[in-house]
C-alpha cells in the first residue's frame, strides 16, 4: 500500500516555485486521500538508506508534522487520527522507524529518533506501545551495537522523556533509562557525542527520577556523575551538565545540600572563566535556587502558625551570601558595548544582575551591606562600566530589603541620581532611568509615612525627566516608564488631590511629543509614551483634573483622525497605522472610562460621544477582515459611558460587532467583543432586541467551535445571562439552544482534571459563568414566563448542588451558586418546594455561605435565604 | 544569545498597558454584571432603602441646613444602598426623613373591601404611638411616623442589647410597633425584617405566623429587664369572619383600643399609604373617633391638613395626590408661605361634595401652618373616614353584614355549582 514518493518530496523542495507547488499539492492530497498510506510511505522514504537524504530528510520532518503540533486542538486531532489508523500498519511504521536509528546515514538517525519520540508521545501514555523503553535499552545493553546505535538511541530517549510524564512510565524503566543514561555521561566509556546525548537525555528524564534522588547512594551517584560532566572537555556538555543542575535546584531543592559546596566551587569557577553560555547557567543555577527559597518564604508567610507540614527551607542563599554577591558584582562589570540598543541580549552582566535582585528578595535587609561599598566604590570612577555596575547593583537590591533600610540611601542618593541622566554615557544614563523607576515602583508610596516626593523635590525630578524624554529612545523609553510609576503612587492614595496635579498640562504634552518622535515607532518608545500617558490619565484625581483631560481628548481624537487618512504604500505603512490606532484606541478608552465613573464627567463624554463613535467606526473601516480589538475595548467603554443612546450607533456598529464575535484566530478580539455585547446589553437594556438573533448565533457558534480558544467560553456563558436580563420573556426561542450548551459546560465541569491547577481554574470560571448566565435567564423570566425554566429546575439544583460539594471552588463560584439558588426560588416560587425538599444540600450551603467572611456571600446568601422561605410560604 | 524567557523583563521597561487596559475593562464589566443582576434582584426589597428626596418633597423641618440637603442629594447614589443598619448611623433630618418613609400607612376604612371574610384578618389596636422599632449592633432604637427618636433601650430582640453574642450587625430587626404608655410596653402589630432577614417580599399571612413563631423564642414578651427595658407584646391577629370580627371588636384586651386594624392576608409590608391594610374605628372600641384638638376638645368643625404645591394647589399625601383646592399666589407670598408647607384648614359642614365617589368640591378655609412635627399631609382617606364620622358613618353594623352577605352569596354560588 505504500507509494513511491521520492520525487515529490525532492520536488517540493525545488527552486522552481510552480514545480514546488505542484509537488506540495500532490502530497497534501495524498495525506488526505490516504492517510496510512502517506504515512507508510513517508517511513519507507525515512528508512531507505539508498534514497538521497533529501526526500528522506522532508520524510522525516512531514512525518513529525503528521503526528504533533504546538496547537494544542491541532495536537489532538492529529493524535486521534494516528490512534485510527489500522494497528498493522502502525507496526510497520514503528519498525521501520527503529530499524532507521541503526542506519549508517546520521542525519536519518536523528530524524528517525525525533519521529520515534512523537509516536511515543502518542501511544504510550494509552499504553499501546510497552515495548519502545525495553528495545531502546537493549541497543544500550548490547556490546555488540555500534556506537552510533547508542549515541542516537540516547538521544531518542531524551526526546521520549520530554514527550511524556512520568505517570506514564514504570519504576523499572525509570531506573534502566537512568542507568543508561548515566553510563552514557561517564568518561571515557563513549566518544564526546554520546556523553553530550546522554547528559541531555538526563536533562530531559530527570523529572521522572523522584524515587531514585530519594534513595541517597542513587542520588549521590547521579550528582556525582553530573558535577564531573560539569567539568567535560567540551563546552557544550559542560553546558548540558549546568543545565542538569538547574533543573536539578528546582526539582530537587530539598535534597541537595550535601552537593552544595562543590557547586558552589563549579559554578563560581564558570561565572569567572568559563564561556558564556556555561557562565549563564551557572548564574541561572543560582537564580533557581532564590526562586526556591522565595516561594518557600512566601508559604511559610502565608501558613504562618503550620510550621510542620512545610517543606524545609535551607537557607542556602543566606549561607553563601558573602560569596556569591561578590561573585555577581563582578559580573555586573562585563557589559556589551551595544546592550541596551536590543531587547534581546542576553548576556553575563544582565543574568548577574538579575540573580542580584533574586538574592536581595531572598534575604531582604541582609544583601545591603554587601552591595553598598562595590556602589560606592564605583558609581564616580572615570570608566564607565564601573558607573554603569555601580548603579546596576544599586536598582537590582531596591526590591526585598525593608522601606526603612532602603529610604534613607535612595533619599540621599536620588539627587546623584538625577544628576547622571546627565551623564556622558548612554549606558549609565539607561540604567539610571530604569533605576528610577524601579525606586518609584517600589518605594514611591504618598500616603505612608516615609514619602520620597515632596513638593519642593518634585518640581526637580519631572524636571530632569521631562528633558531626558528627549534622549535616546532607549534613554527615554525607561524615563517613561519612570513617570508611569511616579504617576501610579497617586493612583490609591486616598487624597483628593495630588502633587502631580499643576504639572499635568506638561507631563502630557511632553508625553505626546515623545511619542510623535520619528524615531519612536522602531524602539517601541511611541508604545511606551502612550501607555505612560494612559497610566497618568488613570491616576489622575477627578474632579481637579477634568478640564486638564478634557483638553486631552480632541488632541487624541484629531491625531485618530489623522491616521484613518494615512497614506498606506507597504505593508509597513499599514502595520504602523494599526498600531497607532490600537495605541490611540488604548487612550481613548482610558479618558472615556476615567469620566464615565463620575457624574461630573460624564457629560464630557455624551458630548463628545458622536464623534468618537464616528472615529472609531473610521478605524475599524481601515481593515477589510479583522476588527481592531482596541478600537472594540474602547467602544465597549463608551456604550457603558453614554448608555440607551449607545442604540443609535448600533446599525452602523453591528456588523464590526458580528465580525468581532466570527473571530476565531485572534481569540482576543473574539473574547473583547463578546465582553461588549454585554456593555451594549446593559446600555440598551430592551433595545438590544433586534440585534439579539444575530448575536446569539454567533455566540451559540463561538461555544461550538473546536477552533476558538477555550478561554473565551465562560465570558460567552456570562453574555448569555447579560442578554436575557436585558431581554427578558423574549429570551424564551434562544432557551432550547442555549440550555444544552449550558448543561454540557456544566458537565464539563464535574470531569475536569482537579490535579491540573490551570484547569481548575479553567473549571471555576466555567462553572462561575453558567451560573450567571442562569440568573441573568431567570431574573429576565421572572416577571412574565417563570414557568419556562421549571423543566431545568432539577439540574440547575443539581449542578449548584455538586458545586457546592466541591471544596475547591473558589470564593466567585459561591457566590454565583448562591445568588442562582435564591433567583430559582424567586423565579419559581411554589414550584420549586418539592424540588428543594428533595434537594436538602441547600440548607447546609446557605449555612456555609451565611458563616462566611466574604460580606457579599453573606448578603446574597441571606436573601437567598429569604427567598426560600418566601417560596415555602406561597400557598399551593 | 537569547534571553532567559523568565528573567528576561528584569531590566525592560515591565509595563504592558494593552494587558492592563483588558484586564480593567473585565473588571469593570465583570462589575457592571453584578450590579446588573444585584438590582435585578434586590428590585423588590429594596424598600428598606433610601430613596433620592424628591424635589416637591414634604419635609418635616420647615428649614433644614442646606449642607444637609446638598449631602443627601450628592449620596444620592450611595443613599439607595443604604440598609436598615446604616441607617441607624443617620442623625437629626436625614433619619427623621428616611425611618418617615419606611412605615406601612394603612388607609382609613371608608368602604367595605370585597371578600373581607375571606382574604382579610382583623385585631383589635392598640391605642398609642406607632413607632418603628429596629434592633442592631447590640443597641434597639425606636421611632415615631415622623421619624424622630422615642426610646433607645436594650431588649431581648436579636442584636438588641449587648449583653450575649449576639450583636452581629447581619442581625437587625425591625418590627412595626404600637407604644402603648400605660403599660409601657411595645405592641408588635408588623413584621419587617427578622434577623437579618428581610420580610418585606412576604405575604401578611406569612410574617404573623412568622411574628408569632419568632418573637416569644427570643424572650422579647417577657417581662422587664436590666437588658430588656421594655416588654414586647403581640395582638391576637383573627381571620376576618363573624367570629372573628366579633372577639376584636368584643373581647376585653390588655391594653387600650384603638380602632380595629385590617390586613389583607396575600399583601407584601407596603411602604407608605396603602389600601390593603385598613383602619376603622367608632365610639365603642376607641376614645378618638372624631379629631379633637390638643386639649382633647372635639372641635366645631372638621379640620384637614394639606400640603402646598408649587403652582399653589393643596393636596392629599396620597400617591398620586388628591387635590382639594388652590391658593391664590398673592395670598400665599402675603402669608409668607412656601412649596412644600403642611396647612391647616377647617372644612365647613357639609363642605365636601361628591360625585360617584369623587370629590367634586371642597370648601375650606386656611387656619394656619400646621405644626413642625407633622411628616406628611393627611390622606384622603383619612379625611373621608372623619368627613363620614361627623356625617353617615361606616358602623361595625355594616361590617357584619358585609361578612354575613359575602358568606350567603358563596353558599349562592356552591348551590348554582351543585345544581349544574
């Protein structure tokens, strides 16, 4: 059955595009003709050592690609489709996979290895491939297999390993995979390729080595193992072994203080000497380690009182404090000329000062001390790498040592630092700015007692970072993120009015030429400027500010309008214009919000309201497909802002709104617009009516696609509920579809995986959302049709009821589950006494809820309450 | 070489404002959503709350500090949420205004309701001042229609006095109150809200068996107290039939009556004027029948008190307002009156003519101001029920025969079905 596919596969790789495509073509149908077939065929081509390696090199990678994919419902459906195909042909394939590891071909080896790896991940988590582990380890066990056997069969363990858990495997196999693993790492015993594949493929299986790190001789000889492969010949095994020990300081903190002192001798020599991707490990190694220790300060401050069932906490940073800060200092001296131009450097200088910051959250007041003198001692010499270093250092500590501790240094050292944003050197300048803005993020707190700001200092600071907004844009990206902080410590501060107050009309123009730079658009610097503007608008106090905003707002609106008109030649014309308009959308949003929540402003925005909607709808125009999310946020902020005569806009709107909700791939765009048809609900209460066909179609398809991001289903649940209260009685012909869906979600539910802490959250929100969409249904019926929610009594009291069993949920599906118990007593008064006769759980969980600390699951429990009673009361 | 994906937004500038932006907006819509349902169904009970002074409001301070006013307008918002509990924190005006219109006013009795024997129970009032007696926070306040103060004192009632743990401030009660001086002791003639739960949405069937089960439990009738200042006493509550009617309108009662009070057993606690709740009173079961004037003297002529409109014309405190006359504009600046003013008028004999039902004409003369202390202008029922005291009264004859009629005519109709 298999087909000779040699020349298409050479084909599709052809210079020639029409050969190319062509080719590709041939193959697609192919694979969707015959599928067992195609991929019977593609192994033969993999296997075949007399085939160029070019159609077996395509073999292998379409293979790969036939069996797995980063999209997790892609990933499934081709895993469904493999599980289909008929178990003789399965075999086949898996021998012939195998027999390609043993071919003199290397690169066949490899491919083959990787491909193996995929259908293991698929077949033995179902158990329906047991004997893979026991045949790879027998091409380890026999002396007579060729090295190059043993090299790629190492490698395919690795691959195994990372592709499935360790459920998956048994004790046995656990222990021969270490064993060959660990004898593939010796010295001496292979050639340096081995050692590197076995060191990787311990990376990969160390996760399922629980029992064996538990067992002290087993342990000890697999770190024993590990710290000389950390000392290899080679680089890139050295590397692999640093590797090995952070995964190892992670995954098995508890156990590792008898190998601490040697690591601690490796790694110190690495940083010093080693090559940098060794140096960055171990670096890393040490930052796991504070990653560690900071969670398990953070456990313990949370179940403060329960010392003895918290794991033990070796305080490991603080025993080598006065080492290993000395060591990071000095690789705060090894900058790259050019780091700050790229985002993406990666280098010694910035992973040391990294781990410098994770030190200082490990041992709080204790890391100050120890930095100062290196600070001191460096911030004023003529090099500027020292300056740079010294002022490094000195923003990396700023976050764990205690307010007290720091205040009085970041005070006296606030006016040096403004000073060297005058500073000869860009670097220096960089990490100065970004110093600021971690001492505004951290330590800028107005209403505390110890506040860095005053009024006479104020004016100096936005001085000096007004004028450094015109730096480099690098320079000026971090002095806007400074301002953004300085702005936020007003956000919760209680007052009324604010310092920053007479100094707004500056900040904001200053903001909005920083972000009209030419050179802004590149280095994300006009990103930065405006959602530094967004933060002042939103921290600033309402009323004092209102007609400084109010002068805002035409500005934005003007340079929106401008953009529609933007002349678009290439594609990056277009993309500009996107992203203006998605930042300027951005601010929009943010004033319309900002005076919506107060009656004071609210006219502002009624008035102005016709000729935003007008710009938004200019925007969304500018693109043919797809909607323009933040264009829709902010439409969603103005149907909330302006209320019923929102519906005037709606004809126009709607079929951006429909686009919005068909928009499966950005899910993001899918989920903002689901969350608008709610403000729009609420805006036009009744009004909604002649949209709503439309809207619960889409929304009824949204639930039903496999395609659409999970995360935008319980969101579309709660629209359910928005849509009926604000419906009513006319929500009763959308009933017999929405139903189902809600009661398949709520089944859902009850199988969700409870080791999965994402998925129970994923659980929660579901179970949270169905139950507002109950009671958005029931409150909207239960004026006119009470009775049409009688048949789905029963279930809706039995969902609440295996919810309310369910000690995981979290404090929001209570109070869901709550509130839905009172509204179907409300809705159906009489007619639900039976039912909760039957149902006696709910007295146990009105009680729970009446205990509990939360005031709104209290208040809503007891009406709750009442409207029970009240539907026992009813005669009948 | 590439960043460490964790470590990486270390020394980057850390804000991402389009996260933030949908973050906040499903807060805030997230928010929107709960108020939404929360109104939706707290609709019905939200009685208890403070509505927004209307603007041709009838206050009982001839001159409240306009600081006052502005901070009650302004809390407008806020005012609605406001419970029994915080409203208990109310001082002076603002707790005078908002306890005022949180009393059930019952109509006077002017004429018979259909089915009295049927949907209807009847018990003997008690004479004294009705009052609203709420207990919270280990504390019991009472107070009159118009809203100010009458005692404040511990009792037996839940979180009514600090004395055992049982001040939650979830637990407040309000019970609809006669105070009856002779034997200083608090007739229970309404249930509102029982700790914490509120009995406004019930039916009067419900909250008498509800008054009946709960009250005696707490020990609230039992006698005084360091911690129970004031005995607490319950009326006997009768299904509205002959025998009924008969024991409240016959049987001796341990305090003194005033008038028989009428509840229409399907009715939810109302606040303000409403006619399924009813008063009646004559000569044998009250000393009140005919308004006297603060001597106790019956007085010549029958005297009403109106408020003053805007446009100058005199209305009832119904809802909608019955009008009964105008003022002319030169009169009331003359008289240096204002929009709002309760006025005292004397009614001539015979000085209101109807017809069907309706006032056609009212004639009466301005005597004064009436006093401060008045909340609201009289009802008109209430003027009807003393307009037909003086005239053909409604007499307890009427009552029986109403019930002996009604019963006739349901034998009719079971002997029509029996027939068929």
């Amino acid at each position: 059955m298999a087909m000779e596919i040699t020349q298409f596969l050479l084909h599709a790789q052809s210079a020639d595009a029409n050969i190319r495509t062509d080719a590709e073509g041939k193959l697609k149908l192919f694979q969707e003709q015959n599928l067992p077939s195609f991929l019977l065929s593609l192994s033969l081509e993999l296997s075949s050592d007399e085939k160029p390696i070019e159609s077996r090199r395509l073999a292998g990678i379409v293979l790969k690609n036939s069996l797995d994919a980063k999209d997790s419902t892609r990933k499934e459906n081709l895993a469904n489709h493999w599980v289909s195909i008929d178990i003789s042909v399965k075999s086949k394939i898996k021998e012939l996979l195998l027999s390609t590891l043993g071919s003199s071909v290397l690169e066949a080896r490899h491919t083959s290895a990787q491909v193996v790896a995929k259908v293991a991940g698929i077949e033995i988590p179902r158990k329906e491939w047991p004997e893979l582990i026991g045949s790879l380890l027998g091409n380890m066990t026999d002396p007579s297999k060729p090295v190059h056997l043993k090299w790629v069969t190492l490698e395919a363990l690795g691959y195994v390993c990372e592709e499935i858990s360790h459920h998956d495997l048994v004790q046995e196999e656990v222990n021969s995979i270490l064993t060959a693993v660990v004898q593939g790492m010796s010295v001496g015993e292979y050639g340096p390729e081995v050692r590197l594949a076995a060191t990787k493929a311990l990376y990969n299986a160390l996760d399922f080595a629980q029992t064996n790190f538990d067992n002290e001789m087993e342990r000890n000889f697999i770190m024993k193992v590990v710290c000389e492969t950390a000392v290899a010949k080679e680089p890139e095994i050295r590397q692999a072994a640093f590797e090995c020990l952070v995964s190892i300081a992670s995954t098995y903190y508890e156990v590792i203080e008898p190998y601490m002192e040697t690591i601690f001798q490796l790694t110190s020599a690495a940083v010093k000497g080693d090559e940098e991707a060794v140096a960055l490990q171990s670096i890393e190694f040490w930052s796991s380690i504070c990653d560690e220790e900071i969670e398990l300060q953070e456990y313990n401050d949370f179940e403060s009182g329960n010392a003895g069932s918290t794991p033990p906490h070796s305080c490991f940073i603080d025993k080598a404090l006065t080492l290993l800060v000395p060591m990071l200092l000095e690789t705060l001296l090894k900058q790259d000329e050019d780091q700050d131009q790229d985002d993406t450097v990666w280098n010694v200088s910035m992973a040391g000062g990294t781990c410098l910051g994770l030190v200082a959250r490990t041992v709080g007041d204790r890391i100050v001390p120890l930095v100062m003198p290196f600070v001191e001692a460096n911030i004023l010499k003529p090099d500027w790498r020292s300056r740079e270093a010294a002022t490094y250092a000195f923003g990396s500590i700023l976050e764990g040592p205690s307010v007290e501790k720091l205040a009085p240094m970041v005070h006296s050292g606030l006016e040096f630092l403004l000073n060297a944003m005058k500073d000869e050197n860009i670097h220096v300048k960089d990490t100065t700015a970004w110093t600021l803005s971690r001492i505004f993020e951290l330590l800028h707190n107005p209403s505390s007692e110890i506040s860095l700001i005053s009024p006479t200092n104020l004016q100096r600071i936005l001085g000096v970072l007004l004028e450094s907004t015109k730096d480099v844009p690098h320079v000026a990206g971090k002095v806007c993120s400074a301002i953004y902080y300085l702005a936020q410590g007003y956000e919760d501060d209680g007052a009324s009015s604010s310092l920053l107050t007479p100094f707004l009309p500056n900040i904001i123009s200053c903001l909005i030429t920083t972000a009209d730079r030419p050179d802004g658009s590149d280095s994300k610097l006009r990103t930065s400027a405006y959602e530094t503007l967004n933060e002042v608008v939103r921290c600033a106090k309402i009323p004092e500010t209102a007609p400084i905003i109010t002068h805002l707002l035409p500005v934005i609106m003007t340079k929106l309008g401008q953009s529609v008109d933007f002349q678009i030649i290439s594609s990056d014309d277009r993309e500009n214009q996107v992203e203006l308009q998605a930042l300027l959308c951005g601010v929009l949003q943010v004033i319309i919000q900002k005076f919506s929540s107060t009656e004071e402003t609210k006219g502002t925005i009624l008035q102005a309201a016709d000729q935003i909607m007008v710009l938004f709808l200019k925007v969304f125009a500018c693109r043919s497909s797809t909607v323009h999310e933040e264009a829709m946020l902010a439409i969603g902020a103005l149907a909330y802002g302006v209320g019923p005569e929102f519906g005037k806009y709606m004809t126009e709107f709607y079929k951006y709104l429909e686009m919005g909700l068909q928009n499966f791939e950005e899910y993001q765009v899918c989920a903002v617009s689901v969350g608008v048809v709610g403000d729009i609900c609420r805006a036009l209460d009744d009004k909604v009516l002649p949209y709503c066909d439309g809207i619960m179609t889409h929304l009824l398809k949204d639930l039903s696609s496999n395609e659409l991001h999970r995360s935008v289903k319980p969101p579309i649940f709660s629209c359910f509920g928005d849509v009926a209260l604000a419906i009513g009685e006319h929500f009763e012909k959308y009933l017999v579809y929405a139903i189902p869906m809600m009661q398949g979600a709520a089944q859902i539910c009850a199988q969700i995986d409870d080791s999965d802490d994402e998925m129970m959250d994923y659980g929660n929100q579901l179970r949270r959302s169905i139950f507002e969409a109950y009671s958005g249904i029931l409150q909207g019926f239960k004026n006119s049709k009470p009775d049409l929610m009688a048949p789905h009594a029963t279930h809706i009291l039995q969902f609440i009821e295996h919810v309310s069993k369910d000690s995981r949920r979290d404090e929001n599906v209570t109070k869901a589950a709550v509130a839905v118990l009172g509204d179907l007593a409300d809705a159906l008064r009489s007619n639900v006494k039976i039912l909760f006769k039957d149902h006696t759980f709910y007295s146990e969980f009105l009680g729970q809820c009446l205990e509990s600390d939360d005031e709104q699951i209290k208040e809503t429990a007891s009406w709750t309450q009442g409207m029970i009673v009240q539907a026992f009361s009813v005669c009948g | 070489m590439a960043p460490h994906e964790l470590r990486r937004p270390f020394k980057r500038p850390a804000i991402s404002d389009q996260q933030k932006r949908r973050d906040l907006s499903l807060i805030r819509q997230e928010k929107n959503r709960l108020d939404a349902q929360r109104h939706a169904r707290f609709l019905a009970s939200t009685v208890l709350s403070l509505q927004p002074p209307a603007d041709s409001e009838i206050i009982t301070d001839s001159n409240p500090s306009p600081e006052q006013e502005f901070e009650l307008v302004e809390e407008g918002i806020e005012a609605l949420e406001l419970d029994v509990r915080q409203a208990a924190k109310l001082k002076g005006t603002e707790a005078r205004r908002w306890f005022a219109k949180q009393l059930m006013l019952p109509e006077w009795m002017i004429d018979i309701p259909d089915r009295l024997c049927h949907d209807w129970y009847v018990l003997a009032r008690p004479a004294g001042k009705r009052c609203f007696v709420v207990s919270s926070n280990g504390t019991t306040v009472s107070r009159l229609r118009n809203g100010t103060l009458l005692h404040r004192f511990p009792s037996s009632l839940p979180s009514g006095a600090r004395n055992k743990g049982n001040s939650s401030s979830q637990s407040y009660c309000i019970l609809d109150c006669i105070f009856h001086e002779l034997d200083q002791t608090y007739y229970v003639t309404d249930m509102v809200c029982w700790a914490g739960f509120s009995l406004y949405e019930c039916t009067a069937e419900f909250r008498f068996f509800w008054l009946n089960s709960k009250l005696v439990e707490t020990g609230a009738c039992d006698p005084p107290s360091v911690y129970h200042k004031h005995r607490f006493s319950l009326p006997t509550v009768y299904n509205c039939d002959q025998a009924g009617l008969h024991a409240s309108y016959t049987q001796p009662t341990s305090y003194v009556k005033d008038g028989l009070l009428f509840y229409n057993k399907h009715a939810h606690y109302q606040t303000g004027n409403t006619p399924l709740a009813l008063v009646w009173k004559d000569a044998n079961c009250s000393q009140y029948v005919i308004d006297t004037d603060s001597k106790g003297q019956i007085l010549d002529q029958q005297q009403v008190v109106l408020a003053l409109q805007e446009n100058g014309k005199l209305t009832t405190s119904d809802e909608p307002p019955v009008e009964f006359g105008c003022l002319d504009m030169e009169f009331i600046q003359k008289s240096g009156l204002q929009t709002g003013d309760l006025l005292k008028f004397s009614v001539s004999d015979r000085g209101l003519c109807f017809t069907d039902g309706k006032l056609e004409k009212a004639d009466i003369q301005f005597i004064s101001k009436s006093n401060r202390a008045r909340a609201f202008a009289d009802s008109f029922s209430k003027i009807m029920f003393q307009h037909m005291v003086r005239h053909s009264p409604l007499q307890i004859e009427d009552l029986f025969a109403s019930i002996t009629s009604s019963a006739v005519k349901d034998k009719e109709v079971t002997d029509e079905e029996m027939a068929d």
